[in-house]
C-alpha cells in the first residue's frame, strides 16, 4: 500500500511540475511579443511613421525602413553636393 501512495505522490509531483513549466512557458511568451518583438508606440508616432514611410510594425521592419529612408537621403545629399561642386567648376 506504501509504495502505491508513492506513485501516486510522484505522478501529481509531475504533473504539477509539468503544468508550471506550462504556464510559464505561455507567460514567456507573452511577454516575448509584447516587450520584444512589437515596438511599444502610440497611435499617433505610427501615424507619423506610416506618413513618412517607415513601417513601425516591428523592430525589425522599423529599422530596416528607417536605414533605407537614411541611406536615400544620403544618396540625395551627395548627388547634390556633387552637382554644386559640378557649378563651381
């Protein structure tokens, strides 16, 4: 009888040990989306963005636009001076 009460305590000691793994594994990623994949921003800086052409749905596709937006002005930028330096020759 002893060794059954036994069994029986080492099968709930499991799955309670497997139920919180559960939780904290659902818990972690929750958290995961919220704070780490999602940039945190309101409704009016995405409206903001959204104008200017950066998508701000991720972090990911938030810099990726952002450096292509930055890397266009750049291209701009020395085109331009180029074309001054071309004048003053």
């Amino acid at each position: 009888m002893a060794a059954k009460s036994m069994n029986s305590k080492r099968g709930s000691l499991l799955l309670q040990l497997l139920i919180s793994i559960a939780i904290i594994a659902w818990l972690s990623s929750i958290l995961i989306n919220k704070y780490f994949l999602k940039p945190s921003l309101n409704q009016k800086e995405v409206k903001t963005l959204q104008e200017d052409g950066i998508d701000a749905t991720g972090y990911n596709s938030l810099v990726n636009t952002s450096q292509e937006k930055i890397h266009k002005a750049t291209e701009r930028m020395s085109s331009k001076a180029q074309e001054i330096d071309a004048m003053l020759k």
